[in-house]
C-alpha cells in the first residue's frame, strides 16, 4: 500500500504513525453527565442494544472534523443517537421532545450538571 493509499484509507482516530506530538494526557474527574453516557453505554451494551463495536463504527462514522469538534463522551453520545435513529428505536423528534423536557427541568442547581455547561 502506497503513503497515499494510507492516509487515504485511515480512519478518523487512525493517528497512529502520523506527525502530531505527544498525546496531551489530563485526569480530571468526570463530570456527572459524562459518568451518566458511560453508564448509558454499560445499559445500551447489557440490553444488546449498541455495542462496543457498533459504538466504536459510530464514532469514526462521526468524521474527522466533528471528532476535532467534540470531547470524548460528546462523541458517545451522537453516535449513540445516530445508531438509535438508524435501528428505528428512537426518532429525533423524540429525542428533541425529550432534550426539551429535561431543559424544562433544569434549575440553577443543576445547570452546572448539564452535558455542556463547562463550554463557554
């Protein structure tokens, strides 16, 4: 396989190889949504719902510029969607009525426990 062909036939997160630096490790704590999408995927996979796999094939399905756009569990979360619209389980005129009765909810308190708060 030629240079080309391999870049061409990479993967979004296929970085492997490629000129970018060191990987910039941070451990923080989790924020609770983000402790909330990775228990999702633990019910998703126990339900024979979504899988690791299928989770892993929606994520790169995602593309190069949104994986660049989204943090790590942002990522989970739209794949999670797309294969839910994609096997029928769910709609997005659900999922957006649903989005809507949860930010119906939302209080100062728990503003800061919403996917999204810490973005300016």
């Amino acid at each position: 396989m030629t240079e080309t062909e391999t870049i061409v036939t990479r993967l979004p997160n296929d970085i492997g190889g490629l000129p970018a630096g060191p990987v910039q490790r941070v451990d923080h704590e989790l924020e609770p949504w983000e402790k909330r999408c990775h228990a999702l995927a633990d019910v998703l996979d126990f339900h024979k719902i979504i899988n690791t796999e299928e989770k892993r094939c929606g994520v790169e399905a995602l593309g190069s510029e949104m994986i660049g756009q989204l943090t790590y569990y942002e990522r989970w979360i739209v794949a999670f969607a797309n294969i839910l619209f994609r096997k029928q389980i769910l709609t997005p005129g659900e999922l957006a009525h649903k989005m809507d009765e949860v930010q119906g909810r939302s209080t100062p308190e728990t503003d800061d426990d919403a996917a999204g708060s810490r973005r300016p």
